[in-house]
C-alpha cells in the first residue's frame, strides 16, 4: 500500500506519522549535542585549579660507602614549590590514606647522606626542583628507599577544570622513567601503572561512599598524544557505598570493619567497571619551570562526560557538587577493590617510609583535593590550592 493511500484512509494515522517525522527532526537536530550522543572533549580543556603534591623525586641522596642512590619520603607539611600542604596533612599519612610513596616496599636506614648539588651529584633529575631540604647533608638515620624510584608514580601536581559537558582532570607526574639506585634510567612511562580520579558528593568530604573512579588502564601503551581515546579508559563504582566505611581519616586499625556498611561486605571497594564513551583519556608533555630550571614532564588526562553519564545511570555528579577528590597513580596497588588502604590493612601491615622494614602499601602516589560547594557565580574566580569555586550559569 501507497504512503498517500494510508493517509487518506485513516487521519488518525496521519497524526502518528506526522508525530513520528517531528521526532526523527528533533533527533537529527539534537544529533550533535551532548544527549545520548557521543561528544568529543575539545582538544584544549581549561584548567581553572591546581593542587600542588609533595614530591619523591628530588629527595635523592647518595651514599658514598655504598656508592649508590637512594630517596626518602617527606614527613612535612609543606610541599616542594614551597605551598602548605593543601589539605593540614603531612606527605604521607595512613591515618588520612594518603601516600607519598614512589618507591620499592622495603625501605633501610642510611648515614652520612650526601645531597644532590654540583661536585655531589651533577647527573641528579630534579624536574625543575632544587634539592629537598629535610634532611642535611651528613645526616644520620634517613630512612630511604633500597633501590628503585619510579618518576612516573611520583604526582607533582593536579589540575581540575570543566564545561557544560565535562570535568577535567590532569595528573602531572615527575618524569618518564624508571631509575635505578646506580642512577641508571629506563624509558618506560607507565609500566605497570594505573592512574585513577576518585569522586564522591557526600555531604561530608571526608566521605568517599557511593563514588566513581575514573581510571587509565593504559600501562605501557602510554604514549604521547594530543587525541583522546576511550581505549582502556574505564568508570568504577561503589555500588554497595562502602568505600571509605565511615570515614576516610577512619581505619583498619580503629575498628572500621565492624560498623556498617563494611561489617557486611568487608569493603570490596570499587565494582561494575563500565568502558564507554563516558571517560576519555590521553598522555602527553609540558613545560614546567620552577626554580632548578626547565623540564619537561608527562602528564595523563582525563575527561568525563558527566552530563550522559549523569542522564544514562542516574546520577547526580556535579562540578558544584563534589566534595571529594583524589588522584591517584598506582603500581604495587592496581586492584580496584582496595580502596581504600587504611581500611584493607592494618597501621602495621601498611607499612610506614619512616619506619625502616617492608610496607604493603607501595609503589603508589596520591594527591587530594577538595572542591568547596559555594553558591554560583557568573565568572570563574581565583582559586587557591584547597577550594575550587565552580559556576553554573553554563550548566545544563
């Protein structure tokens, strides 16, 4: 039968198809937009907060007995382009999950360290540092690293941004190699090692229940590039809210197994990992210029289009409604249902890089950020290293 024919024969019919050719106008008119499509990140996101992390890298010291290298873990406040630590917590911090901890499991205690500097040690990396400063040259007792540092666990900074229809993340990392206590350099950015962006919008941040994680599964297929792919990028959830137990600053040690939610299910962390065009993920280089010089430093991206994902599961993950934040970069720890480590392990099984002997808790880097929920404004404002003041006006 003729399309004029069934139009005439029945005007209600005309109506259906009628309805049905406005639709199919609306959906090629909608084509290019954010729902239900796949949208592209722009090539150039903009970044509008950096939070500054402590840093392994240019701990180094040498030990002339021994005629080898080595690096120790900061125990301060301050990070090393001189900022306060952006959340009132030291470098590394079981207590607060956090870790500054670039290096091998087992760490030993040295004497008579000798600093990096000219004469001492000219073929030292500092990434655009000078030295760190904790330990004076000669000290005894440093405790530090038995042999390997991996420059790209070690995060320098992270930088958040967004736009109506994603969040920006970058993790900045030291360098791309991975560096031997003889100072021997293997190219090898990423080997074995996963970067991740948590996100929570509890109430309180000290709360991670109920979060994503974002992740780049990426490993040795790192390379520099200036597309996006979602190849091996993936979305974790925490669909049973037990990541972090009650709270994060919470641990192992003080009982968080046996309250609710994680007397019932132990914490199993992250689940349900999704791989789709929700997160888009790239590595590339830039310039950092601090006060030891130069350097070029590698750096992973992420962009998650919340808006499909917010449409499609359900949600209600914001840039104004985030409240918890963290990156991540981890090698010695890479299953995500770990998170998070002060509740997988005790004080004593986690290991401390100022208690000489062996930690569980490895190979692994993490920077926290906070983003502040403050009422919207039209214009971006400055930001500092702890709060993130977001506007709506373009949100959809």
């Amino acid at each position: 039968m003729r399309l004029s024919d069934s139009l005439s024969s029945s005007p209600s019919r005309v109506g259906v198809i009628a309805l049905g050719v406005l639709l199919l106008a609306i959906a090629l008119a909608l084509g290019t937009s954010q729902v239900g499509a796949q949208v592209t990140p722009p090539s150039t996101p903009t970044y509008t907060a950096t939070i500054i992390d402590c840093v392994t890298g240019n701990n180094q010291f040498y030990i002339s007995s021994e005629q080898k290298y080595h690096w120790y873990v900061n125990n301060t406040l301050t990070t090393d382009d001189g900022a306060g630590s952006n959340t009132g917590v030291g470098c590394d911090s079981y207590q607060n999950d956090r870790y500054e901890r670039p290096i091998g499991q087992s760490l030993l205690s040295y004497d008579d360290n000798i600093v990096p500097g000219p004469g001492n040690n000219p073929a030292a990396n500092m990434s655009g540092l000078l030295p760190d400063t904790q330990f004076a040259p000669g000290a005894d007792d440093v405790p530090g690293s038995s042999g390997t540092f991996y420059e790209f666990v070690d995060i320098t900074r992270g930088f958040i941004g967004y736009d109506a229809t994603f969040m920006y993340f970058r993790i900045e990392l030291y360098g791309p190699d991975t560096v031997s206590d003889s100072l021997s350099r293997s190219a090898e950015f990423g080997n074995g090692t996963y970067y991740s962006v948590r996100l929570a919008n509890n109430v309180s941040a000290n709360a991670a229940n109920n979060g994503i994680m974002l992740r780049n599964h990426q490993e040795t297929a790192n390379t520099n590039s200036a597309s996006w792919t979602t190849t091996n990028a993936f979305v974790f959830r925490d669909l049973n809210g037990d990541v972090s137990c009650t709270a994060v600053n919470r641990t192992r040690s003080d009982g968080e197994l046996t309250v609710l939610p994680c007397s019932i299910t132990g914490n199993n962390g992250y689940t349900d990992s999704i791989n789709n065009s929700y997160l888009y993920i790239r590595k590339n280089v830039q310039t950092f210029t601090g006060p030891g010089g130069s350097f070029n430093r590698p750096y992973v991206e992420f962009a998650f289009n919340y808006v499909k994902y917010n449409q499609e599961r359900g949600t209600n993950f914001l840039p104004t409604n985030i409240t918890y934040l963290e990156l991540d970069a981890t090698r010695g720890l890479k299953d995500n249902g770990n998170y998070l480590w002060n509740d997988e392990y005790e004080a004593s099984q986690a290991g401390s890089p100022y208690v000489v002997g062996s930690q569980n808790i490895y190979e692994l880097d993490t920077l926290t950020g906070s983003i502040s929920v403050t009422q919207p404004t039209n214009t971006p404002t400055p930001v500092s290293y702890t709060h993130l003041t977001l506007p709506t006006s373009d949100l959809v």
